[in-house]
C-alpha cells in the first residue's frame, strides 16, 4: 500500500508562502553566476590578457579539477637530471650485453633499460652457446629489485660500512695461527677468478678452495673426467640429430645446466620429410618425456638395467641384463635404431652413478656420434660432493680458522644442514658474500653484501674457449660490493675488479670494448676448470656394465629428485613471478609436492579431487629416509613409473624470504651424498592440501584442439589426411568453414599496410615456460597469489596449455571418439566421454601455447556495450582500459578463454604484496604498458608497443622495415622458434611461408572466428 507521508528538512519548507524555499526548489543556485559582469564587460575583457574561450576553458578545467577531488590520487614528485647521460634518450630504451652465472643459470643476455632502469631480459641471438634466456633468467631482473636484499655489509647481525669491515675482517686473517682460510664457493668457470684465486693464496699460505653445486652433476663430472682427463661436461648440439635416446635425463630442461632445448626443438620440425627421432626412458614425468615421441616409464634400477643392455647390444659385453618383455622389445628397437643413425645418433644419461656415465661415453664412441662435443665442454658444473663433506669434518675438528662463503647457501641446500651448521660455528671467522641474509648468512659473524648480477662486472668460461662478460647496466642500488673486489682488497691489491677483468681479457687476445659490446669472445688460453683439486676415481667399462647390468630393486619406493621450471635450485625462491609461474607438467603452482602414480596412489592411500570452485585438493604423504622424514602433499601424476615418487628441490626457505613466498618442503634433506636417486618408504599422513592448478582438464575429450599425426602420414603429402579442413551444416550440406557462403561477416581488403600475424609450431614447443615470463616483463602483468589462482582468476596473458592422451596416443583418442555407437552401453558415448577424460597410465603430452587470438571475426567486440574491444587496422585485438566498465561479456563470448579480469587493484594494495606495493619494487615496470586498474578486463595486446615502436623507428630512419624487426615478448623470448611473428602482408616474410604450409591450422577454426594466431600440427617419429 501506498503512504503520502511527507518528509522535510527543516521548518521553513512547512511554510508554503516561502518564496526562498521555492526559489531554491526550481535552481541549484541560490542567486545568478555573475557571468556577464566580467564576459559581458568589453572594457574588461579588453585590458584582459585572457580571451573569452581561455576564460571558459579555465573555467571547465576548474570543474573538472574540483570533481577529480573527491578521488585525487598521490602525486609523485620527479626529478629531473641534471646533467642527463649522453647515452640515455628519455623514451627509448638501450641494451646491454651481459652474463648471468649464478651458480646454477648461466646464459648470455641482452638487457633492456628504461632511463637507467633494468627492466627486462632478451636472449642474446649473436652468442653461439647458451645466448637465450629460460623463465628463470627472464625473472631474474625482479629480483634486482626485491625489498629483501641486504643494504649494507653486516658485521654480528648489525649494519656497517666498508671501512670498518675490511678493518675488523683483515685483523683476524692474520690471526689465523696456521689454520686453513677455506674458501667455499659456487661454480663460477671464471678466468679471472682463478686468477683472484690465485692471488689469494699468494696472500695467505694456507688456502684451500671447495666448490659446491647445490644439484650437482658429481657423477657424470667423474665419468668425463676419467675418460678425458679434465672436470667438465660433454657438450650436444642436436640440430642434426636423427635418434636420441636419453635415460634419466630431461635434458630438455635443466639437465646439466640446460641450455639445449634450442637445437633440439629445430631437430623436431619435419623438413623435407625428416626430423628426430626421440626416445625417453624415465621416471618422472619430465619436458623431456613430454615431447618423445616414444616415452617408458621405468625405475632408476631399470635404467641402470636399460643401459647396460645398450651397451651389450652396440658395443659389446654380453651382460645378463632382466627386464620386462615390453622393455626388453624397445632396447632391442631402440639399439636398432642407434645403429641405423650411426654418427647422427645419441645416448644421454641422467643416472647419477659414475658407472652409467661411463658406460653412456662407451656407446657414444662407439657410434661415432657427431651430436656430441668433447673437445670443447661445458664448465659450467664444477662442484665435488666429497670436498665439501671433508670440510665438514675439518671444520669441526678445528683445522679451519676461516671460511668464505660465496654465492652459496649450505645451511639451507645441504643434505645435513644441522651437521653443517654445527661445524661452521666452530670457524671463528666466517664470512657469508651473500645479497641477503639466508640461511648460511644469519650463521655468519660477517656478511659481505654483494650486488645483484646485473649490478656487476664478471666472465665466465660457460663452454670451453668461449668466454662471456658480465657488466653492470645499472649504477649498484645499495652499498654493496663485488666479492672479487673485496677478494682483490684482502690480497693486497689495488686494483679494481674492472680493470683486472679488462687485463684477463686481453690476456687472452681479445677486444675489450668489442667484448663488452658483443658479450662474449673467443678464447685459445688454456683455463683451470676449478681452484680446487680433485682425486679422479678410475672405473673399468668391464665393471661399470657388470654393476649396472646387477642393479636390483629396493624394497622401498625409489625417489628421484628434480629441479622445477619455475625456482630451479631455489636460489630465486623470493621470486614471485616464478612462484605463479605454472609447472609444464602439472600445471600447478606455489608449491612442491610428490608425484605419485595412480597404482601407488591405490596404494597408499592418496585421494586427489575438484571441490565446489574447481579447485584441486589432495591427500598428505609422509616421505622418509634414514630417519630424516618429511610431510608432502600427494599429486597423482600421469605417466610417472609405478614404485617411483618425484619431488622437486629449491623450495621451503624461510630465510630472508618474504612470508608469502615461503612456500612448499625443503627436499635438500633427501639429497643424500650429492645424489638425487634415493630410496624411501610412503605413507599416509592424513589431511588435505589446497593445490593452485591452472589447468584442471586432464585430456581433450577428443576436441580439435591440437591436431597431429605421424611421420609416415606427413609424408604422404596429402593435407586431408592430418590437417583437414573443418566443415559446418549450410542447408544439410557441409560446407568448409573458409567459404563465404558460411560466413556471418562482411569482409573487407586487408592487404593495404601492416597485418600482423603470429604461428604456433606444435612441434618446436617445449613447454619451458620462457615466453609467460617475458610476456609478464614486458606488459606488467600482476601476480595475485595462490588463493587466488584457486580461484581461477591467474592474470597470465598466454598460458600453455598441457594435454594428456587417454589412450595411448591421441589418434586413439580420435577413434574411440568416433567409434562412439549411441548413448548407453560399453560403446555409449554417455560414459565414453568421462573415460576420454582419465589420462592413460604412460599418456602421450602435448603442449599448445594460447594467447588473444586476436579474430578478424572476433565474438569479444560484438558484445561490449562501451566499444572498450574493438579491432585494429593492423590485425591486433585493441582494449580500451580506460572506456572497460568490466562487464566480462567478452569474457563469455571468447572460445579461446583468453581475457583476464582485474578483480582487485594488485598495484601498490597490502593484501597482493608481490614486489609491487613499494617503489624498488616498481621500478621494475616498463612504462610503455598501462598497469591496469581493478575492474578492467586485459589481454595479450600482441605487443602491440613493440609493432609501433618498430614502425616509427623505420619511418624515422626513411626505410622499409626488414623481415624480423617485428617481435612480440613472447617471440623474442622463444628460442627453439616455436613462435613465428610477423606481417602477413610482406609476401616474403617468414610469417607469409609457414602460413602456406600444410601443416597450418586455426584453432577451433569451425567456430569461424578467423584468428591471426595459427599453428602447426604436431608430428610424431613413430
């Protein structure tokens, strides 16, 4: 019911006579703006500087101004230079030439700064070894920038300066009374500091260098060294390989270093009816297993078993090897194919047992290989296991009177922390070289804060004769120092680390300027792989196949620890882009956990399932070894051998660590000896765990999604047969889906100008995750967490997606699919589609990187009310940050998923404090790209500041741009070429051919939204 109560404000307006109350009821004034005393007055106006349009204008600019009040934001105060750098152009960015050689990722880079800033990472295309960047390099400008670093030496825990620590330091070095100065050290293959090292000794009577690997490479180091007299590792170049056939090694992604993803992947591309062919014996699930084309999941005792089987059948020794039938039958296929490759062919081995290794040189000569380099290795792994625990011993029976710990973290990465931490206590002087206060550092009395990587000058001998340089690309942030500039200081030099460096070069023949500017040079002066001595153990091949050929299986369950994508050894562990960074394989975030089969599982005990939002919860598992036990969660994994568990190193530091980066189990403590193979009981510890998953679809339900075939098919040359054309129903009768008889769209002439297109080679992907990280560099893509990425709200621009076969391979997917006979029954494909979605027990894995598609037809700009999603001239998806009012019905209406919704502010907001919410922090954003407000919607934009950038640099230089100027973050970042990109309009670019190869196909092409994102149908060597 209706009420005619009245309300009022004050008693003036009960009286109807009032003719204020009415006069303020009709006008928002209460008298006229005296407007034309001053607009209205010529004579006013006249003596007035200000015309009439200025006045208005003022005028506006006032409203405007005092309704922007209410909401005004900070205001951040600039400073200008006053004397601005030659080289430094405000708006254009320069590059720098430099090494990063942290002990566990060493690469060539190009770096990219903004007014002095670093703000990105780019692989170094000029180097010819290690000249790209993985994820983990690519994120490691952020951490140049991270809140956590040390400002200051510290002596006992307290901030110092320079003076005073070199004072108190240089009084007890010569109080050491005949005891040894111990120098501990990561890796460095460096010239100069063998040099430094060197120096030291001169110094001091009684050094002693110890090198240590946080994950090591001790045993095939030992096989390489016995078999050719120096401590390194054999170098591969893949790229003219035909059969590779590893065991144990995911050489793919961070075996000995990485670094050979790139020749690999062009090995994969079918040209002219060729490409590799790729075998995997292993374990875990690993980048390498994925991309085989023929996987075995096998124990460690099996591939200890697989290896000497190999090297009976190829070299000889007739040793009595038990396996299965079904892996005896692939060694037989597999030496068949060894021997049918010859020089072309060759054999990896990830077994940490020097015997394997041994065995592994054996076959490698023996076929003559070409794939493999000797003559030039890798140094790049330098550490002895047996150095370190001797030191150990030393330190606690009070031999060592000082220590030096550079570039390493013992108390946190060694298999008996709490031994060594013990023992360091009793060195009366320890120094930590560290840029944080970690483990091994809050144990020391002194801390020599050292600058991040991209603060310094350094080189490194990553492969035999081939030498990068390491230079600053930004003045250092804090007080820091370089370790060799203080070691330098202690021998009693006085020379800066600059100009010894430069004097190292040119020892060595080369151009310092020429050097600095290329990142690297050649070398012919023999270098010392290491300032430490090490005693080489001598293994017969004739032994080596006898314990591999005995290799039995433990009664327990057999570990292998592995090194994530995302954090590697942990060293970047404070790290938040590589913390969200999802797993290749499990698509998992913000964590470590056990990999267990799905028999195991049964087993055990462990329960994996999807709560109400989607979201992935699991069961706990206590691992154990020789006392030491560890609680995990459980993730049970496709394709990992059954008997076996998986857990991934570098996680649970809580030492200088940001609390929302403490994330996962410290796994260091099961990497016994050096040794990443162990065996351990399992059991249920109860309770569940909140996994972050990206992904949560197991298969593709046999969707055309990614499209693929086999070698011989390809060869045929018929497109109809592995990448045929969709067809839709028009009028009953189907239609390819490219007729305009189909078509809903006008189209118009699109060869006038640029037209960018981008191609995906299924092929080439690896899965690494290098592009995600580079594409969060360059275009200021938050971080939001794990509670959130639970939630599905990840801001990622491109994902890789992860696919599992539920058969054996896809093609059965397809005809299981197709063989589907009504609804119901054993062939219904009522249930047949929930099978599709159980991965098969050794599941084939696919990878297909996915971005904005970026649709000529685009669904996402038919349905935005505001036009905040229109289509460009040139191809690109185009968002309007500022006219989104964050509908989400592009979202809705996008097939492909794409778009990202800003559902809080993640800039400068405590509840997301990921390196954004102070000004170090966001330092790190590139200021070509807005940082998006909450309530926005984004999306990969195909780097669009990049295209222009390109465009205006060539009008401004009068020229045509030339085929490969135009890149996208992701391009540049793609070593193995995976991601072509480019403009479609210039008949003889890149982009141009490989959309006119038969393998080209649109994803979801029959939804006909005509994307300028292709790909390439993946080949298999079967």
């Amino acid at each position: 019911m209706a009420t005619t109560k009245k309300y009022w404000k004050s008693t003036a307006q009960l009286d109807d006579s009032n003719e204020i109350v009415k006069n303020l009821e009709q006008n928002e004034f209460a008298s006229p703006i005296p407007s034309d005393e001053f607009l209205g007055n010529d004579e006013a106006m006249e003596s007035s500087s200000t015309s009439r349009r200025d006045f208005l204008k003022y005028v506006g600019f006032s409203t405007a101004a005092a309704s922007l009040a209410a909401c005004e934001g900070p205001v951040i105060y600039s400073v200008p230079y006053v004397n601005q750098p030659e080289q430094i152009i405000p708006g254009m960015a320069n590059y720098y030439a430099t090494t990063i050689a942290n002990g566990y990722d060493f690469a060539s880079i190009l770096v990219k700064t903004r007014e002095g800033r670093p703000i990105k990472i780019e692989s170094n295309k000029d180097a010819m070894y290690r000249g790209h960047a993985n994820a983990r390099v690519h994120a490691s400008v952020l951490s140049l920038y991270d809140n956590n670093r040390l400002k200051t030496p510290m002596i006992k825990g307290v901030e110092s300066n320079w003076e005073e620590f070199d004072k108190q330091v240089a009084n007890q070095l010569t109080s050491l009374n005949g005891k040894e100065l111990v120098v501990l050290s990561q890796t460095f293959a460096s010239p100069s500091m063998n040099k430094i090292f060197s120096q030291l000794k001169g110094k001091y009577s009684n050094v002693r260098v110890v090198t240590y690997d946080a994950v090591g490479e001790e045993a095939a180091l030992a096989a390489f060294e016995a078999r050719y007299g120096s401590r390194a590792l054999a170098d591969y170049d893949f790229i003219d390989a035909e059969t590779i056939v590893s065991i144990g090694a995911d050489f793919v992604g961070d075996w000995q270093g990485g670094g050979f993803d790139k020749g690999y992947a062009k090995s994969r591309v079918p040209k002219n009816g060729k490409m590799s062919q790729h075998i995997q014996y292993e374990s875990n699930l690993s980048l390498s297993g994925s991309n085989a084309d023929r996987r075995y999941p096998v124990t460690p005792t099996e591939q200890k078993n697989i290896i000497a089987a190999l090297y009976s059948k190829i070299v000889g020794g007739g040793a009595n090897v038990s396996l299965s039938d079904k892996v005896a039958k692939s060694v037989e296929q597999t030496a068949i194919s060894l021997k049918r490759a010859g020089s072309k062919a060759v054999v990896l081995c990830g077994i940490p047992d020097q015997a394997a290794h041994q065995l592994t040189i054996a076959i490698n000569e023996a076929l003559r290989s070409t794939i493999v380099d000797t003559d030039a290795p890798i140094l790049t792994r330098q550490g002895n296991r047996s150095s370190v625990d001797a030191l150990v011993k030393d330190m606690n029976a009070g031999k060592v009177g000082a220590i030096f710990i550079a570039g390493v973290d013992p108390v946190y990465s060694y298999d008996d922390s709490d031994a060594f931490a013990k023992a360091l206590e009793k060195v009366a002087l320890r120094v930590s070289f560290a840029s944080s206060m970690n483990a091994t550092a809050e144990k020391c009395n002194y801390v020599a804060t050292t600058p991040h990587y991209l603060e310094s000058w350094g080189d490194t001998e990553i492969k035999k004769g081939h030498v990068y340089l390491t230079q600053p690309t930004i003045n250092p942030i804090f007080k820091t120092r370089q370790l060799q500039d203080t070691l330098l200081k202690w021998s009693g030099s006085t020379e800066s680390y600059k100009d010894f460096l430069k004097d190292t070069s040119a020892a060595a023949g080369s151009s310092w300027n020429q050097s600095l500017q290329d990142g690297f040079y050649k070398t012919s002066v023999v270098v010392s792989e290491s300032g430490e001595d090490v005693e080489r153990e001598v293994i017969s091949n004739s032994a080596a196949l006898s314990a591999m050929a005995s290799a039995k299986k433990p009664s327990g369950y057999e570990l292998t620890l592995y090194t994530k994508t995302g954090l590697g050894d942990g060293v970047m562990a404070n790290n938040p882009w590589l913390q969200e960074l999802p797993d290749p394989i499990t698509r998992t975030t913000w964590d470590n956990y056990v990999t267990i089969s799905q028999v195991d599982a049964e087993k055990v005990g462990v329960v994996n399932e999807n709560v109400a939002n989607g979201a992935l919860d699991g069961t706990y598992v206590t691992v154990t070894l020789d006392g030491v036990q560890r609680k995990l969660p459980a993730l049970i994994q496709p394709g990992q051998a059954a008997g076996t568990i998986g857990i991934a190193l570098g996680y649970g530091q809580t030492a200088a660590i940001q609390e929302e980066m403490q994330t996962g189990v410290n796994a260091y403590p099961f990497y016994k000896n050096g040794v990443a193979v162990q065996t351990v009981s399992v059991k249920d510890a109860g309770g569940t765990h909140e996994f972050a998953c990206t992904q949560l679809q197991n298969t593709m339900m046999g969707r055309d999604i990614i499209r693929e075939t086999d070698l011989e098919t390809y060869r045929t040359g018929n497109k109809d047969n592995f990448n045929p054309m969709p067809e839709v129903s028009l009028n009953h009768v189907e239609t390819p889906v490219t007729s305009p008889d189909v078509d809903l769209w006008e189209s118009f002439d699109r060869s006038v100008g640029h037209h960018f297109n981008m191609s995906i080679d299924l092929n080439a992907c690896t899965g690494c995750g290098a592009c995600v990280i580079a594409c969060h560099a360059e275009n200021n893509v938050p971080v939001v967490g794990k509670t959130e990425v639970r939630k599905s709200r990840d801001m990622h621009w491109l994902r890789i997606d992860r696919y599992y076969s539920s058969e054996d391979s896809f093609e059965a997917d397809e005809a299981k699919k197709d063989g589907f006979d009504g609804l119901f029954g054993d062939n219904g494909s009522l249930g047949g589609f929930g099978e599709l979605e159980v991965p098969a027990d050794n599941p084939q894995v696919a990878f297909q990187p996915v971005m904005c598609q970026h649709c000529n037809h685009a669904p996402c700009e038919t349905v935005c009310p505001v036009a905040a999603s229109s289509h460009g001239r040139q191809g690109q998806n185009h968002m309007a940050y500022n006219r989104c009012v964050g509908t989400r019905y592009c979202a809705n209406n996008c097939p492909y998923k794409v778009r990202r919704f800003n559902w809080f502010l993640y800039n400068g907001n405590d509840e997301f404090d990921y390196h954004m919410n102070n000004d170090l922090g966001r330092m790190v954003i590139n200021p070509d790209v807005t940082v998006r407000s909450r309530g926005v919607m984004e999306k990969c934009s195909l780097c669009m500041q990049m295209t222009q950038m390109t465009i205006l640099e060539a009008k401004k230089d009068g020229r045509m741009i030339k085929d490969g100027e135009f890149a996208t973050a992701c391009s540049n970042a793609c070593s193995s070429g995976a991601i072509t990109f480019g403009d479609i309009n210039d008949k003889e670019s890149e982009i141009f051919k490989v959309k006119q190869q038969d393998r080209m196909y649109h994803l979801l092409e029959e939804v006909g939204t005509e994307p300028n994102v292709m790909y390439q149908v993946k080949v298999r060597n079967v």
